[in-house]
C-alpha cells in the first residue's frame, strides 16, 4: 500500500508539474557557434545505465558519442551526438537504428550553418523510417521511438519523435527540450484526427500509445502519403550559457513515475555528492523503480562543466560530544577495574 500511495504522488506531481518552456525553437540563420569565447565550456562528460525494468524483454537502446570529431572528422569543439530508442512490438527496430547510427543520422549531417543541422535531422528521421521499411529483418510491425541530442561548440540541437524525453539544468531549473508524442496531446489528437485517425483511451487507433514514431509500417499508409502515425520529430534548438548544468535524456519508464524537476534535483543531488554522471543515471533508474514504474528504463545523463565542478568539496565540520564529567568519572573506573 505503502508503495502504491508513493506511486501515485508521484504521477500527481508529473501532472501539476510547471515546466519552463523558454526553448529557443527556431534560432537566426546563423553560423553554428564556437565555444572558444566562454573559455572551454562546455566540457562534455556522460553516463548511462539501462535496465530491463518489470518487462519480459529489453527493447531499449541507447548510444553516446561524447567526441563526434572521431567520426566524423573536423567540427566545432566540443562535438558530441547522443540516442534513445524506446522499441515497441519487438526489439529489432531499436537494435537496427543504434546499429546503423552513423549511416542514417550522421552521415550527411551538414553543420555549417543553424537551419542546416535542423534539416539535416529532419531528413534523417524520415530516412531512418524509410529504412526500417525496406530492412527483411525488421517486421512491419514493430517500432521505435527515437530522440537525439546533437552538440555542436554550445549549439545544442534536441530531435524528438514519440515519448522519449531531454530535460536540460538551468541553475537547477528543469528545461523541457522536447515535447512528449501521446495521442492526448491536444495539438497530435488535432493532427492526427485530421487525417483520419482516431484516438481510444489515450491509443493512437487503440493500438499504440505514442503519435510519432520509426517504423510500425503495418499502421502507416503507403510512403509519401499523409498518415496519422508519422515519423517526423520535433526539433528545438539552444545556445548553452555557463548556466546550464547539464542535460537528461530518458525513455518513458522514466517520466511516468517522475516529472522533469524531480529528476534534474535528484541528478544535481548526485552530482555534489559524487560529481559522476554515470552513478546519476543509476541512481535516477533505481529510484524510478522504486516508485514502480513498469517500463524497461534507459537515461543518459551529460554533464556541461568539467569533472568536481559542480562537486560540493566544503570540509564537513567534526560533531563533538560532551561528556559529563560523572560519566567520564563512571568510564575510567570500568578501566581501572
């Protein structure tokens, strides 16, 4: 019962939850910004952890590239590309995008200028999809969700199709840089009642929980055509200040037990405590399953400052207690005895 009421206060918070939204969405068309003229920042370090959760089978995935030049070659400094892929139905169209990261996301990303790193994910995303709908070995009825973080100098692109979650730390306010895809959602019920599907107890047509997603071609109509499921994400986009701590990415096993604010406290907690982003994902993992989420839970969490920054180093002060002097009277004569 016990662990019932926990549950349940914490899915009341994740709804009364107030979220910053100042996001930049669409930025000038600028050149993508270098990091030189705030003196190394960011410095890029993550973590993860993964766990199969209260599921019969894991169908996450995850990848982190904390140093995207070693791909890709010359690129503003610091570079880095991060993804979550939450699968459905099976796990082979997760396992196929992190497998295939490099060809279909990275590729022929084009970073000279702003507007060019948004289309290049957007025309990604609809090749990734495309993708899974010619591979033999993922069936048609299988999908993923997919979210991916793209950091170029302090340019920090989030793209997002499905219910997969980036939440960045603003002097320890918590940021959403993406939207969660659920056919509740007022403007996707819009979209997709609009071309002709429907929403049944919170299912896209009462089969799939999320709106946007790679893959489920057996929900999709033919390619080119206007479908309720679509794979296009959502893209936001921000320029990094030295107050911006660090970012979270997770899969939905996360956010149904936790709203966005508890999980950057419990990360910031961590990371005065330990300063190591890989023990914050465990810890953010363990705690969700502590209040019984019923997902398999994946999280990546990067942090934007470099190792025992945000450390809390203050010498602890020593506790003295004193004792009586007929106590300490009573202690040297057991000694004496």
């Amino acid at each position: 019962m016990i662990a019932q009421a926990q549950a349940a206060a914490a899915a009341a918070e994740v709804m009364v939850e107030d979220i910053a939204n100042d996001v930049v969405t669409h930025l000038d068309k600028v050149p993508v910004p270098e990091s030189d003229d705030l003196q190394g920042f960011p410095s890029i370090r993550s973590g993860s952890y993964a766990d199969i959760g209260a599921r019969r089978y894991m169908e996450d995935e995850h990848i982190r590239i904390d140093d995207l030049s070693t791909h890709l070659g010359s690129l503003p400094s610091p570079s880095a590309f991060y993804g979550v892929f939450d699968g459905h139905g099976g796990s082979e169209a997760a396992a196929y995008m992190k497998d295939n990261v490099k060809r279909l996301f990275l590729q022929n990303l084009q970073i000279s200028r702003v507007d060019e790193v948004e289309d290049s994910l957007r025309e990604a995303f609809l090749s990734a999809d495309f993708a899974l709908a010619e591979e033999p070995s993922v069936s048609t009825s299988t999908g993923t969700t997919a979210l991916t973080a793209l950091l170029l100098g302090r340019l920090l692109v989030v793209a997002n199709a499905g219910d997969c979650r980036a939440v960045l730390c603003r002097k320890g306010k918590a940021i959403n840089m993406s939207q969660d895809h659920r056919p509740n959602h007022p403007s996707e019920r819009k979209r997709v009642e609009a071309l002709g599907g429907f929403v049944d107890d919170g299912y896209l047509n009462g089969v799939l929980s999320v709106s946007r997603a790679l893959g489920d071609w057996d929900m999709k109509l033919p390619r080119g055509s206007a479908s309720p499921l679509i794979s296009e994400p959502e893209i936001q986009q921000i320029i990094l200040t030295e107050e911006d701590e660090f970012l979270i990415i997770g899969c939905d096993g996360i956010w149904d037990v936790m709203s966005s604010q508890q999980a950057v406290k419990l990360v910031s907690r961590g990371l005065r405590r330990h300063d190591d982003p890989e023990q914050c994902a465990k810890e953010l993992v363990r705690e969700a399953l502590r209040l019984n989420t019923c997902d398999n839970l994946t999280v990546i969490v990067v942090c934007f400052t470099a190792k025992d920054h945000q450390r809390d180093t203050t010498p602890q002060r020593k506790r003295c207690c004193n004792i009586s002097t007929q106590a300490l009277y009573s202690f040297k004569s057991l000694l004496n005895k």
